[in-house]
C-alpha cells in the first residue's frame, strides 16, 4: 500500500525557504503494523517545522501504575503489539510517541512549539515513572541485543549476587588469588581493557563475573552483549555499544562488556574464519575505536590458553589472564566435606554442587549389560 501525506509548510528555521510547500511520503506495506504507522505520524509536526523542538528518553524500569502521559493530553492513536504497546497523544503546543514494552522499559518522544514547552511535558510524563535503582543483593545489569524491528537495543535488569567474599571458596586457589587482585581494582588501578577467564564448562566463570559486577557498582557499569557474533560484524552496532547511552543526571562511568562463550571469535583461526571480527575486537580495546572511551571487555572461553590468537594473549594487552579450571582433589574434598565421589583429578563447581545436592544420581547412566536394551 502507498500513502502520500498532504503537502505541509515549512517552519522557520527550516533548510527549505520559509513558506515553501514540503512534501513528504510514507510507504506501507504487509509487513507494517498500525504501531508503524504511530511511529510516522509522531514525525509529522517535527518535520512540518510547526512543531521543531524535540526530546527523547527511554526508561528501564517503568512502574506498572505509570501511564506516561501528562495531565491534558489527548490520546490520538493506541496500537497493542506482541512486544508491547505503542500511543500518539498531543496537548496544547505538542505531540507525544509512547512506547512500552513488555519487558518494563518504554520510550518517550516529544515535539513541541519551544524548547521549554518540550522539556515540561517530558518531565511531567516522566515524573515518578521510574523504579528506584536495585540495591543490596542485585546488582543492574545491561543487556545488549539487535532486534530486526527495533534496531540496537539496550536494556537493564536487576540481577542477583553474592560478593566475592561469600563465593571465593568455589575457585582453585592459584584463580582465588588473582580474582582477589581483580575484584580490588579501581579506575586509578585498571591498567589493560582485555579480561579473559577461561577453562572447562562448570567451573564459575559466569558466577565470578557476576561478582565482579557487584564489587565494582561503584564506579563501573555492566553490560552483557548476547549476539557477540553480530556486534563485531555490524560496525553501526559495534558504535552504537561502543559509544554507550549517558544520561544528563549521571556522571561518566566506566563500562565492562561481557561476552560469554566466544570461542570463534578468539580462536587460534579467528582471522580466517570470522573476517574482521577480531580485528575490531582488538580496535575496542586498544585501538583508536577505544581510544578516549572507558571501556573493557571481558571474555569467557572454554579453550585452553594456548589455542587462541596470538593477538589476544600477547603481554600488554590483557588487564587479567585467568584460568578457572576444576578444583584439585584435595581442596574438593575441603568443598565438599567428604571424599565420596571425587576423582584423583578433582572436581568442577558444577559437579560438587551435583555431588553435594545428589542430583548427579539423577543424570549418571547405569551400566548396560551385553545383550541388553541398545
């Protein structure tokens, strides 16, 4: 389907001469929805110029009595969608696009006839709308991820841990002593923008990253990318997380990326096998693209040290190289306060824990005789 908007006149200020008639055309087709069409319509007074101030600001923890809309206003248009919910309203002088989301975020657009007019009607929209930051055992977290209908989206949720203090017993003592070092730094102290953790599955790699989030709250926010594959292969993606989301009412902190599992990316045959992905790993961290950013990323991996680029392990570049393996036998036995069940090798986290709760009665095979059910 095709729709042509009316004709509409320039605003003062307008590139085009004031006066003069801006046409503009909005296409639709199948695959649009009636919230895309609250999307455009939202644009409309902007772009006319009788309408050219706007702000914008997206919100992570929306109270679920929050309407986000402002005494007056007059809703035009109301389009519910798997994902959410999506609302054009208007008041005097103004136009507002909401967006709410099923996961508690929402976005917020206003345009309006002056600046002051735009910035009232979002502070009013936006007045008590949001939880309080988590506290006590919950540490926010970001999360990153590209979404085919919405772009780059970031969104954060309150995750629970423990302090190092409370989960140091669940690491070898050689990896316990390094994460003391690491748990300790502060801004003054970071000196490298790579952190990799790596060893076998079930040894806490994920857990001490967690921890690490809670010990450094104070002055470092983290974030986890869930598609690191397509971060690295989208150079506006790559931007989009390397440049971050501020806020006026925050001072500038430092950002810790998390990429779990990212055995392609960092292989001995990375750069064969995933192009430039690695090279713009390596520009993140200390080449121009990470230069005046304050940035780190850190990596888990479960491959053995000496089976990954080059580039990534070559000294100078890692802030921490630490290897999270099984705990040796003697300090699982400590762990787990009996000897039954631990080999002569040790033991994981993941498999004391199985041993501790006997759940690993419920996933070990009992032998099959010779001749029995194949």
């Amino acid at each position: 389907m095709r729709s042509t908007v009316r004709p509409l006149e320039a605003g003062r200020g307008s590139s085009v001469e004031a006066g003069s008639p801006l046409h503009f055309v909005l296409q639709f087709d199948d695959m649009d929805s009636p919230a895309d069409v609250i999307d455009s319509l939202a644009l409309a007074e902007f772009l006319s110029g009788r309408q050219p101030w706007a702000r914008s600001r997206r919100l992570d923890r929306v109270r679920a009595d929050a309407d986000l809309l402002p005494a007056g206003a007059t809703l035009l248009r109301s389009a519910v969608r798997e994902s959410g919910l999506a609302r054009l309203a208007a008041g005097d002088g103004w136009t507002m696009r909401v967006v709410t989301w099923v996961d508690a975020g929402a976005e917020v657009t206003i345009t309006a006839v002056s600046e002051r007019l735009a910035e009232s009607v979002l502070a009013e929209a936006l007045d008590g709308a949001e939880e309080p930051e988590p506290e006590d055992e919950t540490v926010a977290m970001g999360f990153w991820y590209h979404s085919p209908g919405r772009g780059v989206l970031r969104i954060i949720r309150p995750i629970t841990t423990g302090g190092w203090a409370g989960i140091r017993d669940n690491y070898p003592n050689r990896a316990a002593l390094v994460l003391d070092r690491l748990m300790g730094l502060n801004p003054d102290t970071v000196n490298g923008r790579l952190l990799l953790l790596h060893g076998p599955p079930g040894t806490g790699k994920t857990t001490a990253l967690r921890a690490l989030a809670r010990e450094w709250r104070a002055w470092c926010q983290v974030d986890c990318v869930l598609d690191p594959e397509r971060l690295f292969g989208d150079p506006s993606y790559l931007m989009d997380v390397a440049v971050g989301e501020t806020r006026e009412d925050t001072k500038r902190r430092w950002r810790l990326l998390i990429l779990e599992d990212c055995d392609e990316l960092i292989g001995g045959d990375a750069k064969a096998s995933s192009g430039q992905s690695l090279s713009r790993l390596l520009n993140l961290t200390d080449g121009l693209l990470g230069q005046g950013r304050d940035v780190l990323v850190a990596i888990t991996t479960n491959e053995d040290l000496t089976r990954l680029h080059p580039a990534i392990v070559r000294p100078g570049r890692c802030l921490a190289q630490i290897e999270i393996g099984a705990l040796p036998h003697a300090e699982a036995v400590r762990w787990l306060g009996a000897p039954a069940g631990v080999g002569p090798d040790g033991a994981t986290l993941a498999e004391l824990y199985a041993l501790r709760d006997g759940t690993d009665r419920l996933t070990r095979a009992e032998p099959v005789e010779v001749g029995g059910y194949l």
